[in-house]
C-alpha cells in the first residue's frame, strides 16, 4: 500500500507506528554508558560489515575508484575502518540525545588556538564561516561549538526524508542552541 501527502510524496502508515515503538530503545542506547555502547557498536559493525554487508559492493568499489594507487589489501582496511566508523558515528549520534554538555565537551573541544581565533572575531562581532568534512562527529562538533564558543552557531544541513527521524535530529542538533537552515533555504 503506498498513499501520497498533499506534496506527493510517499507516506507510509507504518513509519509512525515504526518510530514510537522504536523510540525507547533508542533512548535506552543513548542512556548506555560509553563503554557498552562502543561494545554495541562493534556488535552493529559485525552485524552490518560481516553478515549483512550492506552496500559493501558499492563502498569497495568507490574506494577502488578514490584510491587506484592502494592494493586492494589496502582498500579493505580502508573499508573496514570505514563500517567501524559509520558504526561508531551512528551509535554517537543516538547517544546525543542524552548526553552532558560536560561530557560532550570532554569528547570534542577545540585547539586553544581556534578557541583563541574564534573569540577574536567573537570579540570583534565578526561572523565566521567553518566548512567542516565528513571525519569524525561533526553532529558533537557543532554541539561543543555551541557550548563553548562565543558565536550563535548556524548550520546547513539536508533533511531527513522521513519526518519522524528528521524531527529526532533537528531535536539533537537544536539541543544546545544550534540554529539550522535546511540546505534548500540557503540561497
């Protein structure tokens, strides 16, 4: 059964129902010390990399293509580094929702030297553009910004197709102060 919203986009009745009946675990998972939760990781590693393998073709191949200089021993380090990242990423995401501005700090902070750039312009009511890449997690990065920094922080971003789970990330990322401007808004 597929129905269309009034944009024309599929909706399906079973994403509601999906969501709420997964929300508590995902409020256990975030609730989990860091120590069981990186072991859970490596559980969802296993899970996704060895017995799934979802979308192992097409990430071999793209690393393959980035990368024709590495023997493909090389490219599957790379790989599994990248399954071990995603995983970690994910679970650090979910661990969002509960996390201590504290605790945050302690796991993502900046160098004294861009603490120390980012109040000069602070000081001086200059606005700062950052371009931050995809290593790492920029979702703690922007929320350690936020709490440490002297700037109000606004960040682009892509909206999640499914409204259930874009409202779960505009409620992690907005959590400590953080503006958003989805990426159509940005002209």
């Amino acid at each position: 059964m597929n129905t269309h919203t009034k944009n024309g986009g599929a909706f399906h009745p079973l994403s509601a129902v999906t969501y709420y009946f997964s929300l508590p675990f995902i409020y256990m998972l975030s609730a989990l010390p860091f120590k069981v939760l990186y072991l859970f990781s490596d559980f969802t590693y296993l899970l996704l990399f060895r017995f799934i393998g979802y979308r192992k073709d097409v990430v071999l191949q793209n690393l393959r293509n980035s990368f024709p200089e590495k023997t493909e021993k090389q490219i599957k380090m790379i790989c599994k580094s990248f399954y071990h990242n995603l995983c970690d990423f994910m679970l650090e995401i979910i661990k969002t929702i509960t996390i201590r501005k504290k605790s945050i700090q302690e796991h993502c902070k900046l160098t004294p030297e861009a603490d120390a750039l980012f109040s000069k312009y602070a000081e001086a009511n200059q606005s700062v553009i950052m371009v931050m890449g995809h290593l790492g997690n920029w979702e703690w990065a922007c929320n350690a910004f936020n709490i440490a920094g002297k700037h109000q922080l606004y960040v682009i971003y892509h909206p999640v197709s499914n409204k259930y789970i874009n409202g779960l990330m505009i409620r992690i990322r907005t959590r400590n102060g953080t503006r958003l401007i989805p990426m159509k808004n940005t002209y």
